[in-house]
C-alpha cells in the first residue's frame, strides 16, 4: 500500500499513477505517454527528492531573508499571503531527464521522459521580499535553502549532514518571474513538493526550484555549496584548463511521448505522433519530426501558443507504412534565439542536459502480429 501524504489538512495517496524510481526519499516519474493536458495535475507531477522529506506545520513555519540586506526579515506563512499574490505557469524538468537512455548507462536515478511538468505556481515574487529586506547592492547571488537535511549519496560526500541549497544570479533573482510559491495549481503546495513553501525559478532546471524552503541568504561571493558545484555542475574549458560552472537554464528540448518506445503500431494509416517542448529563457518556435531514424524531418504542428517559460504540447501525423518494420522515431525543437537541439550528448554535462533527439523505436505491425 502506497504513503499517505498530508496537503492542506487533508490526506492522499502520493505513489498511485507515478513510475516509482525510489521509494524513499520518493523519486517519483510522471508517465507523460498518459497525460497530454497542458497543466500537469499535480498529483502526477514528477517528483524529485535529494534528502527526507521533511515535515512541516503551517502555524509553526518561518521563512528568514538574511545576509548581504539591509534589514533581515522572519516571516510567517501568514505573513506571505498577505503580501498578495501572482500566478506564473512554468515547467519544470529535473537536469537528469531522459538519463537512461545515456550509452553507456550513467549512476543516478534512471528517469526516462516523464521528469518534467507544467504547473501554475501562486505566490510572492522574490524581488518584492528582496525590495523589502533592502538587498545590498554588492550581492552577487540569493541562496535559498531547503529544510530537507541530510546526507547526499553522490561522492564526494561531506562529513556530516548538510541542507539542501542551491543559488542563482542576482539578475535571475531580480526578475518578477521568480516566486516565492505557496500554491501549486490553485491549491495548497503537496508535501512532495514542497509544503508550506518553496522557490520557483521558471527557466531554470528544477533543481533550483528549492522545496521547503525555510531561507532566502544574499551572499557577496559566488556559492560554492555541494549542490552547486559538487552536484548539478558541468565542465566547461578555459585557458586550455579545466573548470567547474554550475548548472542553470535549461536548453531547448522536446519528447515524443506517443507512440511510446516499443509500441506497435497499426501499418498504412495515419498515426498522430504526440508530444511536449520547451526551452529555458527562450521560445520554442519549431518542432521538426523524422520517422527513418533522422535521415529525413518533417514540421510538427502547435496545440498551444507561446506562453512565456511553459512548455509547448505538438503533434505530427505519421502516415505508416504498408510494410511491417521497425521506425525510429525522433523530433528535435528550436528556440527563439535560433537554439537547435543538438545530434548528441555533450559529455561536458556528465549525467546531466540530455537535450539530444531521443530515439524512440517502434514497431510497424499488423494486430496481432
């Protein structure tokens, strides 16, 4: 029998419908091949845990701006509401989405398509609280850390226990996008993601999305904390040396989620190939669909318009053919800023980024075959 988790006051299942990677802390994968609504609901939407879900009471709960500000505040959950609200839809996508499909396979959780959702997020921007506390105008990055403690799995491990945190830029933080979330989908955030508050960071990759968030830290040098450059960081060259970046915007993608891989599917028909894109600080504005495994690409065709940091949902109509056989499948996206997905993984990423077209092999058959 599956966990019960507590939102709002009221009791539900949090494991129904999910692809389970791990149980505890829950990792928890949507199966997007059965949801095709521009919102994800958000009892399927991914979930991503590093350390125990902690557990928290509205009543009790204090969120402190702190650091390089010119007045610290303690807040309350009251405190924010009061403040008045704005709703932003963004998507998020775990940074380690579509890792199993990496050759040869890479450590961590093995998510296949589904660590990516498109909600509504409901709360204070940032930069009304860093108005407010009166931020420094030496600062160079906001931390913001979770009330997840623990210790991470991925080496090197530290000695002892550690918070979960992660920074962004101070123009990142800056911008009204950038929520102080309290409501996920118009209703209470869900315990897994992240109740009574979190941060909401559109464009980014989730992991900057801090859940549980209990501190918001302005700091005058750049944070090195694990998650920051041990975890989540990249390799980038400079001076013809080695060096550590941490990761960030997300790049420009799109899934195929139907048909899924292994389908078999009907021969000389038309089959409506289905499926999501979307970019970081950019617009998709072209999704292309090859059905010979690359050798060719055709123009999907937009369900929804550009919504600023939400995903794109788009389909194609394949004409099967009248041969059984096996297809690969494949779609790539381009951006606003004339960003295309590129043919392959770039190793600098490690286990991260998998941004490339993903095969998705199916089978051209008659029924019953």
């Amino acid at each position: 029998m599956a966990n019960p988790r507590t939102v709002g006051g009221a009791t539900q299942d949090s494991r129904v419908g999910y692809v389970i990677r791990q149980m505890e802390p829950p990792n928890l994968e949507t199966p997007l091949d059965l949801v095709d609504s521009f919102i994800t609901p958000s009892d399927l939407f991914y979930v991503r845990s590093h350390l125990p879900v902690p557990v928290i009471e509205r009543e009790a709960y204090r969120l402190t701006i702190d650091g390089a500000v010119d007045s610290p505040l303690s807040l309350s959950y009251d405190d924010l509401v009061r403040m008045g609200s704005e709703t932003r839809v963004a998507t998020l996508e775990c940074a380690g989405n579509g890792r199993v499909f990496l050759i040869p396979p890479a450590p961590g959780a093995q998510w296949e398509l589904g660590a990516v959702g498109n909600a509504n997020w409901t709360g204070v921007p940032l930069s009304t609280l860093l108005e407010r506390a009166g931020l420094a105008s030496d600062a160079v990055e906001i931390v913001f850390e979770g009330a997840d403690r623990g210790k991470p799995k991925e080496e090197p491990v530290p000695p002892g226990e550690i918070s979960y945190a992660r920074g962004i830029p101070r123009a990142k933080a800056l911008q009204p996008d950038v929520l102080i979330a309290y409501q996920m989908n118009g209703e209470d955030l869900p315990r897994d993601h992240g109740f009574p508050v979190r941060a909401i960071v559109p464009g980014h990759f989730g992991m900057a999305s801090v859940k549980w968030l209990t501190r918001i830290h302005a700091v005058r040098q750049p944070f090195l904390g694990y998650w920051q450059t041990i975890d989540y960081g990249y390799w980038y060259d400079t001076d013809g040396m080695a060096a550590r970046g941490s990761l960030g915007e997300m790049l420009v993608k799109s899934e195929i989620l139907r048909p899924r891989v292994h389908e078999k599917v009907p021969p000389n028909q038309v089959y409506p190939i289905f499926g999501y894109a979307w970019a970081g600080e950019s617009d998709v504005v072209s999704v292309e669909v090859s059905t010979d495994g690359g050798q060719t690409w055709a123009v999907a065709t937009f369900i929804d318009e550009i919504k600023r940091h939400a995903w794109r949902r788009w389909r194609f109509d394949w004409h099967t053919p009248q041969n059984p056989g096996e297809h690969v499948l494949l779609s790539r996206a381009s951006d606003s800023s004339s960003n295309v997905q590129p043919d392959k993984h770039d190793p600098h990423f490690g286990s991260y980024v998998i941004n490339y077209p993903l095969p998705i092999l199916v089978f051209v058959e008659q029924a019953g075959g």
